[in-house]
C-alpha cells in the first residue's frame, strides 16, 4: 500500500500517515530539501537517499506535476491548516499526540512541506520533540503527516516519510515514535518491540504506539509516559485600548 492512501488513527478517506494535528504552526529553517523529477525521472536529493517519482499528474490527460519537498516556513501556515483541515476533519486536534505539540514548536529542522511546481504545499510532515517518561531520554514523535488526496499513489508520502527520517538521523537524533499501522510501518523499520512499558499521555491503542530506534540500544530500559519537551511557542502579546 503506498504511504499516500494509508490512514490511521481512525481518519478516514483522506491520504494520511498519522491522523494527528499540532495547535499553532511554526517555521523551522533546513538546508535539506529534495527535488522531484516526473515521468519516472530519479529525484535530486541533499543529504538523503534518491527516490523516483512516476506521473503525479491529478488526473488522466492532465499534465504532471513536479514536486519539491523543502522546509516549512512561516509563510505555509494557512496552507498548512488547510490540507490538514481538508484530509483529517475537525476532529484532528483531539488526537492524544495532541496533547505532545499543543504549545510547542517542531524540532529543530525538522518540518517538511512538498510544494509543487506553482509553489502550492501538497503534502507536510513534522517531528517533535519529547521525552520518554520523566526525566527520560530525548526522542522524536513524527505526525501528523498530510498528503493532498488528489495527489494519492503518487509515492509522495513515503517520499517524506524517508526524507524526515534520513534529516532526523543526520541530525544526530537516537530513536522516533509514532502511532500508526505496525504492518505498513514496519518497511520503515518501526515496530512495537520496544514500546511496552512506554505509554501516551491520552487515549491510544496500545498495539500502535512503535517505535524506530536510529541509534541502536537508545530505547532500551524506556519507560514511562511521553512528555513535551519541545521549544515553546512565543506567547503573542497583549494590547491594550488606549
């Protein structure tokens, strides 16, 4: 199944991996970006592997449609909102990773957008940064993870799922979560091997919460509840009427 038509944490009939929505967006800068090329022409890519996109085009007869996969800035918030807003529904802020990125930013470099040709976000992925218990070790929690449904089975999300990882592990990161499939994440190395004594600070299924160790032996003796440990969201200013 590709990563474009896969769906977990209940959503339904939108192109997601994780079915989990932060509060606020936040620019994060990278130097890492990918490019990708159409009608089977291989991608350029710095500092992760290469991949290779067929037609992307939305439809038969249309043109197809280059894509870039580069980091967000400030300028995708409203964008940003709205593919999570069309593919996941209002439900998304009251998923339990919620709870993780309310009030926080994205890990450092670690938040992705695919734009196309136009400059149009088609897809986004973050990483967050947390830790496993109190006072645990530092690890990441990947989600939420967005695709625009007219761009399914396009390989656009796997794409962004192998960037965000091969950025995570560059930048010196030990070990990722998320919750999702255990069948369709396992390609990604992810599994629940690990995850036992772990716990998510809110309702989930257990048999969901996986983990990717990036440096072997990071998770284990881990326990306890995940605990937000990203860098926190300016407070916006107050005004006063004179």
């Amino acid at each position: 199944m590709d990563i474009a038509n896969f769906i977990v944490d209940g959503a339904m009939g939108f192109s997601l991996l994780e079915g989990e929505m932060a509060g606020r967006p936040e620019g994060v800068a990278s130097a890492a970006s990918t490019s990708f090329a159409i009608k089977g022409v291989s991608a350029s890519r710095v500092a992760t592997p290469s991949v290779a996109f067929g037609d992307i085009s939305r439809s038969r007869g249309e043109s197809a449609r280059a894509i870039v996969i580069v980091a967000e800035t400030a300028a995708d918030i409203a964008s940003r909102e709205a593919l999570l807003d069309e593919a996941m529904g209002p439900m998304r802020r009251k998923k339990s990773s919620e709870k993780l990125r309310r009030g926080r930013r994205p890990s450092e470099g670690l938040a992705f957008v695919v734009r196309d040709a136009a400059g149009a976000v088609m897809g986004t992925v973050r990483l967050w940064d947390v830790r496993l218990g109190e006072g645990g070790p530092a690890a990441l929690l990947l989600g939420p993870l967005a695709v625009d449904p007219a761009l399914k089975n396009a390989g656009i999300g796997s794409a962004l799922m192998r960037h965000a990882l091969a950025e995570a592990a560059r930048l010196g990161h030990a070990a990722i979560l998320l919750v999702g499939d255990a069948p369709y994440y396992g390609r990604f190395g992810f599994s629940a091997d690990k995850t036992g004594a772990l716990a998510m600070p809110g309702p989930y299924e257990r048999h969901r919460l996986l983990a990717l160790e990036l440096v072997e032996g990071a998770l284990d003796g881990a326990h306890g509840t995940l605990k937000a440990a990203g860098r926190k969201l300016k407070a916006l200013p107050l005004t006063f009427a004179a």
